[in-house]
C-alpha cells in the first residue's frame, strides 16, 4: 500500500483589531474577517496579488477556503464565535 502525504499550505493567522487577517506567506494572498452582530465571520477584503518568483501551488478559491477555516478556528479560540 502506498501512503501519499499532501503538505497543507502554510497559513498565518492575525488578529488586528477587529479583524482576522489571513495570509499566504510567499503569496499576495490575504484575506480579511470581521465578526458580524450575530457573530457570524465575513470577509471584509481580500486580495491575490502576483509577487516575483510567487510559489503558489494552490488556487485563490482553494487559498479562501483554507483561509476561512483558519479564521473560524482563530475566531473560536479568541472566543468571539461559539
């Protein structure tokens, strides 16, 4: 049986403010969450700039959907969503 080992992207993740901001380190993408009133996440900006000699092996979809679950589990921890 042959096992094969996908390496997850490599996310950061921050808090500024009232925002989650999510990036791609090596990439221009990023993405901004604010928590809504019925404390719900929503992407407030996002962008997916080129940078020279960028190494991006996933799509902008793909990179938004790991983004988000990134700051769900973010927005979790800090307590802002249950």
């Amino acid at each position: 049986m042959i096992l094969a080992w996908i390496k997850k992207p490599k996310l950061t993740v921050e808090v500024s403010g009232a925002d989650i901001v999510v990036t791609m380190p090596g990439t221009g993408c990023r993405v901004a969450y604010t928590k809504s009133e019925d404390n719900k996440l929503i992407a407030s900006s996002f962008s997916a700039s080129r940078v020279p000699e960028e190494k991006r092996k996933i799509s902008f979809p793909q990179f938004l959907g790991l983004a988000w679950r990134t700051a769900n589990d973010k927005a979790r921890e800090i307590g802002w969503i249950a």
